[in-house]
C-alpha cells in the first residue's frame, strides 16, 4: 500500500519540482472569436452563434446559450453573461452617431464607430471599427453612457493559466505545475487564516 502511494507522489514532486509546462487540447473549439476568463477554473468561449463554458477542472465543455452575429459578449458585476448589440450607421454630419451598442435594453449612442473589445461590469473598451482608419480605443461607461479616449490598453501578460490558439485554429489551455502549485498554497493558506479568524 506505501509503494502504490510512493508511486503517486513521486511522480507528482518530481513534476512540480521541473516546473514543467502543459499544453491541453481543448476539443470541439476551433477559431473562437471571443475567449473570457469568467473565474480561474471556467473560460467562456464564443464561437459563431454559440457560447461554451470550458470547466478547466472537469475538463468538460458544455454549450450554455446563443448569441447573435451582431453581439458581443461580456460579463457583468456579478459574473454573468451580458450580451452587447452592435448597429453601426451611415452618417451625413458630425451631429449625428454612427454606432449603437444595447446592453439590457440601454442605448448607448456614439459619433466615431467603435466597435467593443472587452466588456465586464459597468465598462466597455471599444477601438475603431474599420481597420483602415486611424486606430482609436475608448473607454465607456455603460452607466452614464460617456466615452472617452485612452491609450491602447495593453495586451494580457501570459499568466500561469492562459488560453492559446496554434495557426490552425486549434485552442489550447496551457499552465505551469510549479505556479499552480504555489497559487494552490497561497489560496489555502489564506481560507485556513479566514477559518482561524472565526
């Protein structure tokens, strides 16, 4: 009974010790157009007109809605999923607006088309819609409907869990053993001092 648990734990410390990276295939997802980490262990994956949410744990995908080809979909304050509508206008003057984003029933009217990339809580940051103009990035409050420009936000740092798409569409959920390991730690030991505290 000892070797069999030996022969468990060896591999294990052996593996955390290297730090060595994983690479996993996530299957049926190809090309996605939007990829959202909804918490550490669910990644949100929108595909044409449907979503799927990955569970990082179970290593299950399972397809939990639709969505419109003029949607973009983000998350609200509480985690859920909010779908942004996207209408985009010809314009003769500078008094009227080229883009409409509906979230909930809201209207939110802009002069410049935008288009959203990234959506949670009560901001959206939209850039230019047409690639061959000037590129712009704004930042939007859903509340108050104001907009305002900002620096170009900056690109996500890999982090110990992070999503990957190879040149062949393929979507990979890729982690380090060693940072997982220590986040593990971290979070553990901070519920046992939350425990402590009662």
């Amino acid at each position: 009974m000892l070797t069999s648990r030996l022969l468990i734990v060896i591999p294990l410390v052996a593996e955390l010790i290297s730090g060595q990276s994983h690479r996993d295939l996530i299957p049926d997802i190809s090309s996605p157009q939007q990829v959202i980490w909804k918490d550490i262990n669910h990644v949100i994956f929108v595909k044409d007109a449907d979503v799927f949410e990955f569970d990082i744990i179970e290593k299950t995908l399972e397809n939990i809605g639709k969505r419109k080809p003029n949607e973009f979909l983000g998350l609200n304050e509480n985690g859920n999923i909010v779908l942004c509508g996207i209408e985009h206008f010809m314009i003769n003057s500078m008094e009227e607006f080229s883009t409409v984003f509906t979230i909930d029933g809201k209207e939110l009217k802009f002069f410049p088309t935008i288009r959203p990339i990234y959506l949670k809580g009560d901001i959206i940051i939209a850039m230019t819609a047409m690639d061959f103009l000037e590129q712009h990035y704004y930042e939007i409050s859903i509340s108050s409907g104001e907009l305002k420009e900002i620096e170009k936000p900056l690109v996500n740092v890999k982090k110990m869990l992070y999503i990957e798409e190879d040149i062949y569409g393929n979507v990979y959920l890729n982690y380090d053993t060693r940072k997982l390991f220590l986040y593990s730690i971290r979070i553990l030991k901070h519920r046992l001092d939350l425990i402590s505290q009662l």
